[in-house]
C-alpha cells in the first residue's frame, strides 16, 4: 500500500544535513514528492514529502528519527490522506499574489497592518523575501523592500477590495504593490513612461512658458489640466499658443539643464540590461523626449511636436495631441510591434492622462502621483527614485548591485 508523509525539519543549519537526510529516503528508495527549504539566519526549515509502502515507512521514519537526533535538529511527521494530497495537487499555481512593501525603511507596524489586511481577507503569506541589500545599521535616506507571496481565493471584488485597503494603507513612507503571481508578472517585456514629472521633475511647458514670461498663466492650466479638471487637449491648444515667438535655442538650453528624478540612471542601466523595450509616452514635447532617448537609451519616444518656422515657435503643434487616450493607444500598439500581451507592459506615470495606460498595462504604477492618480491607480510609488520599480519587477539588489 501506498503511503505519503510529510516531514518537517527545523534547526541550526549544519553543511551536510540535506545530503544526511536526503541519504535515508535514498536508501529506501523512497520516491521525493515535494521538496523545499529555506537558511533564514543560519536556522534551517526543510519539508519534504515522500511516497513509499507502508512495509518500509517504518524503517524510513525511525532511521530518520536516528539521523536528525545526531544532527541535533526537531523533525515532526505527518502521515497524508490520498484526498488531501489529490486536493493539494488540483490547486498548483491557482490564486498566488505577490505584496511588495517599499520604503526608506518599512517598520514593524507597517509589516503588522499589512499582514493583518492580508489575513482579514482570508489570505495566507506563503514567503516573504527582501529585495533591497542588507542594511548597514546607519542608514540615512536607503530604502527596504520586501516582498510577500502570498496565498488564497479572492472574488472580484474581494480583489478590488482588497486592492483598495492596501492602496489605502499606502502613503506616508510606505509604498505598496499588489500582483497576481503569474507568468506574465515572471516576463514583463516593455515598460512605457510618462516623461513629466515622472522621469524629469518638472514640466517643460512650464519652463518654456517660464522663459517666455507667461509663466503663471500656463502654469495655472498646466495644474488644472492634471487634475483632471478641464480637457487635456484644450488645455494643451491654450498653453501652446502662449508660446508664440520663442526661440528655438531656449529649447536646447531647458534639454542640457532638465533636473532627471531620482533613480532614473540605475533604473535605465538595469532595465537595458535584462532586455526590457522601454518608452516614452509623453503629453510633452518631443524635443525633450528626444534628448533623453539619447541621454538614456530609450527605444521609443511619442510625444508632441511643436511647429517651428524661423527658429521661433508658432504657437502651434504638428499631428495628433497625445493626451490620456493616445497614450493608452501607442502602449497597446508598442505590445503589438513587439509582439507581446498587454500583461507583459508595465506603465508609470503621475497625472490623470496617465491613467488609461496604467489601467491597460498589466502592471500600472503611479509614480509621486496627483492624488487622483493615486486613488485611482493600482500601484503606488511615491516614496523613493524611479529605481523604486525595479522592485516591483521582482528583481533583488543582490542581482542587481552584487
Ligand atoms: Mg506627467
């Protein structure tokens, strides 16, 4: 008869123990099921789920028992039902979500409210991994990141719901993201920007408008317009022609002195490296769209092209206005060229005409966003550098700095 037991091994961590135990079920013949272990400050946690007959599963346990008293380790087993391991077996890969928690440093009570929404809604954390190095006790302006994968059945709106409580609890120090674990989340390929005061802070209109003394006038509707309060592309028609009559060399002077956000180096040195297609999508200017796809390496650029004659502005734009819907659009077109499902796009961007985007990519985030934007969006990220990403990404400082 056939017989299943799972075996649960805790202790300080010694070189040889897995070969030891491991040894055992060998000898036996026993047949591995499962297997996992983790090495969390040199204590060790090892599961191992075997199939064998009841005439040896005896013989495997005392000789198991022997092995971990002389390697002075705790071993607990527990005999599995066939419908318990048939059920075990039917929910593979089903329901799994990733919480990333990102911060200059994430605090206890953080972890702890995050942990008790996570279980209000019935979810299980199945691991929780750190991203960011080890940190060095002195620690002025690092960051900390961990990620929980974690486990269980939510509804829609369950998910929604949850969503929300989390996006709520975001803010203030603590930065929180919240993934289906997918494939899809294991090969994003392109990742589409926002260039505004997403990867540069400020905003060009302002500057030109600043240099050509209507300042104040184009920064009024400049605000009004990313609050969602009047149409982008009327607002747009109105601040480019208060632009009439500057020169084009201001243009290149604003390009060579544009303030680039924080984290904006690294995040483009590590995303070209792994192969991420990345874009700007931006309600601004090409000019400048332009500079940083040369400073940076940026594959793809859309943004607006202002109509020049006499090196002087006219006042007017060439083409189609790239307001909030085009944006969506050129994303799903990018996903297209480059032969990719939409899940696969991550977007980033903080005013209102970045939302379709974020809501069409698979993965949207809202960088030091409007709070519209932040309402609104499904991942936030408004306390540390564009490098903050990464993270979300999944990807560890030990890869990426090692
Ligand atoms: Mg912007």
């Amino acid at each position: 008869m056939v017989e299943i037991i799972q075996v649960n091994i805790s202790g300080d961590d010694k070189p040889g123990l897995t070969a030891a135990l491991m040894g055992v079920l060998a000898r036996y013949d026993a047949f591995v099921l499962d297997i996992g272990q983790s090495n969390i400050h040199k204590s060790l946690v090892l599961g191992i789920l075997f199939k064998t007959t009841t005439e040896q599963s005896g013989f495997i346990m005392k000789d198991l028992l022997f092995e971990a008293s002389r390697l002075g380790v705790q071993i607990r087993f527990t005999p599995i039902e066939r419908d318990q391991y048939d059920a075990w077996v039917a929910r593979q890969g089903r329901n799994r979500y990733i919480v990333t928690l990102l911060g200059r440093e994430v605090t206890a009570s953080e972890i702890a409210e995050v942990s008790s929404i996570i279980t209000a809604h019935g979810l299980n954390i199945d691991a929780i991994k750190r991203l960011t190095g080890r940190m060095p006790l002195d620690n002025p302006g690092g960051k900390s990141c961990i990620e929980l994968s974690i486990r269980g059945q939510l509804t829609q709106d369950g998910r929604l719901a949850f969503q929300r409580e989390l996006m709520s609890r975001s803010g203030s120090g603590l930065d929180i993201s919240f993934q289906k674990d997918d494939i899809y989340r294991r090969s994003r390929r392109l990742i589409c920007f926002d260039m505004d005061s997403t990867l540069i802070g400020t905003e060009c209109i302002d500057e030109l408008a600043e240099r050509h003394g209507v300042g104040e006038q184009v920064k009024a509707i400049t605000a009004s317009a990313m609050r969602g309060e009047i149409d982008f592309k009327e607002s747009f028609r109105r601040r480019v022609a208060l632009l009439e009559g500057l020169s084009e060399d201001v243009m290149e002077e604003i390009a060579h002195t544009l303030p680039y956000n924080e984290g904006l180096e690294r995040m483009m040195r590590i995303l070209k490296m792994v192969g991420y297609k990345t874009a700007i999508l931006s309600g601004g200017f090409t000019y400048f769209g332009n500079y940083l796809k040369m400073k940076f390496g940026f594959d793809y650029v859309y943004a607006n092209e202002l109509e020049i004659v006499d090196g002087k502005l006219t006042g007017r734009y060439l083409g189609e206005v790239v307001d909030g819907a085009r944006k969506a659009e050129l994303l799903r077109l990018l996903c297209q060229v480059e032969n990719i499902h939409l899940e696969q796009a991550v977007a980033v961007g903080d005013g209102a005409n970045d939302l379709p985007m974020l809501g069409l990519a698979g993965l949207g985030i809202a960088y030091h966003a409007k709070p519209k934007v932040k309402a609104t969006a499904d991942q936030n990220l408004s306390t540390i550098g564009l490098d903050g990403i990464l993270y979300f990404l999944g990807l560890k400082d030990s890869q990426i700095d090692p």
